[in-house]
C-alpha cells in the first residue's frame, strides 16, 4: 500500500524535489544578474534600432501594441523593423496594429518586413510602414473579407435537437448555424462584409498610393509571390532579412546600428523556464509510463 501511495504522490515529490535543490540557487543568481549588470552596462552605448515580431494569427493585439507604442517614446531607438509572418486574423486587432504603425511613423522610420507569410490582417497591420520588403518566396496579399457559417439544421434533425430561441431585433439571429440564413439576413451579413472590404481598400489604397477604383489589380483577395506583389504596388523590395535591416539603417540615419536584445535576465529566466518545464514534464512522462 506504502508504494502504491509513493508512486501516487511521486509527480509532487519530484517538483518539491526540484524547487529544493535548485531554489536557492535561482536566488543567488538572481541577485548576482541584479547587482552586476547596471555596472557592466555602464560604458556599452544604447541600442539605437529594434525589431518586432507579428507572428502567427492576430487574435490580441495588445502586446505588440505596446512595444510599438514603448518604442515610439524610446529616445534612443531611431528606427523600428516590424518582422511579419503571419497569416492574418481578427478584423479589430489587425486594424488596432494597423493604428500602431501609423502612430509609430509619425515618431520615427518603420520598415515592415514579410519574412513567409504578410496576408490579409497581417498585410492590413503593416501598410503603413515607410517601406515594405519581402522575402522572395513571402506570400503577400489576400486583401478581403470572409464569413462563413454552417447550417446543421439536418443534422439537429436526425438526432432530435430543436433549438427555441428569444431575440429582440430583426438580425439579432443573423448568421446562426441552426437554420437557413433568410434573404435579409444574407444581405445583412453581405453589407456588413462589404463595407469591412472597402476600409480595407481604401486603407491600402491611400497607405500605399494604389487606385482605389481599380482593387480588382490588387485587392480582390489574391495572393502573390514577392516579385508580383512588387508589381503591383504592395510592397517596396524584395530581399532578405539583412536588406530590411540595412534599409531600417538608413532610414533612422545611424551611423552603426546596434538593435536592441532582451536584457540578461529576461533571457536567463526564459531559459530557466523552459529548463524547469523540461526537466517536470520529462519527470511526469517517466512516472505515467512506469
């Protein structure tokens, strides 16, 4: 029964184990990295350009709205390169990203570079950078709107589920899955996605310099390879990571560029977290499988 019990509480024992051998060393070194790093930075001169990442699907954008923000009040950073890889997303949190930059340009040069993929909300939150590079094999574009839905009324049916439903106002069910969409309500969810896809036009139309009457050559939801997207107005060069680096240079007007890092702590503890994280789950795994 002892060993049952032992085996039970072991993943526990393994943690209180880890967090005891390794507590106070994480202590000491913590206080070690807080006392000598104001003195080794003293002499080392502020970094003067940085880099931000949009990465992955936009859903919130308050982190990278704030950096962009921070970094617009940094006096020292001169230039900003915004790192897109990013497939798009939500609507208002592309816009809200979209807000940043502009606000950011005012302040200081942005050049957004497209490192895969600058498509739809991603491609909406870098338009107004000063200029756009891309790598020659980025998928840029994708200027559109979508919404689609299901209607699982069929289905409800076979396995005897009747939705019942109360609303106030006529649309107030538009867009449900549990029956056909009315006529009006498919015109409703038409005009609502329309009048998104001509903001969004007309935002890169005027960001870019582009013909708004004519988004059948730019904005008709199609995706380009880097050279194509050029000649078509979406973006500026075409070249790797290093030509946006280099560009984002010369726009801030350094003479030397020194692109801001995450401090020694921020890295130390990023480490030490997925050190631990390793070191438990490899643990647990070893005790679920015994």
């Amino acid at each position: 029964m002892s060993d049952f019990f032992r085996k039970l509480f072991s993943p526990i024992t393994v943690t209180l184990d880890f967090i005891q051998k390794y507590f106070k060393s994480l202590i000491f070194l913590l206080i070690l990295i807080l006392v000598l790093a104001p003195a080794g930075t003293e002499s080392v001169k502020p970094p003067n350009l940085a880099k931000v990442d949009l990465v992955g699907p936009i859903t919130d954008p308050s982190k990278i709205v704030k950096e962009l923000d921070d970094l617009a009040q940094e006096k020292s950073i001169k230039g900003v390169l915004l790192v897109v890889n990013s497939p798009g997303g939500a609507v208002a949190p592309s816009v809200e990203i979209s807000l940043a930059v502009k606000r950011l340009k005012k302040r200081k040069p942005v050049v957004a570079y497209a490192a895969g993929t600058m498509a739809s909300g991603s491609y909406y939150a870098s338009i107004w950078a000063d200029r756009i590079v891309a790598n020659p094999a980025a998928t840029i574009g994708s200027i559109g709107v979508i919404m689609e839905g299901m209607n699982i009324k069929g289905l409800m049916n076979k396995i005897g589920i009747k939705p019942q439903v109360v609303k106030a106002g006529k649309y107030k069910e538009a867009g449900t899955p549990f029956r056909e969409w009315t006529k009006d309500e498919r015109k409703e969810i038409e005009t609502h996605v329309f009048d998104i896809y001509r903001m969004f036009v007309r935002d890169v139309a005027k960001a870019r310099s582009l013909d708004p009457k004519h988004p059948e050559k730019f904005a008709d939801a199609q995706i380009f390879l880097a050279e194509k997207a050029k000649s078509v107005g979406l973006i500026d060069e075409i070249g790797s990571i290093k030509k946006a680096e280099a560009l984002t240079k010369t726009l801030s007007g350094v003479t030397e560029a020194r692109w801001k890092e995450k401090s020694r702590f921020e890295q130390y503890m990023e480490s030490f977290a997925e050190e631990t994280t390793r070191t438990l789950v490899g643990q647990l795994r070893g005790w679920v499988i015994k």
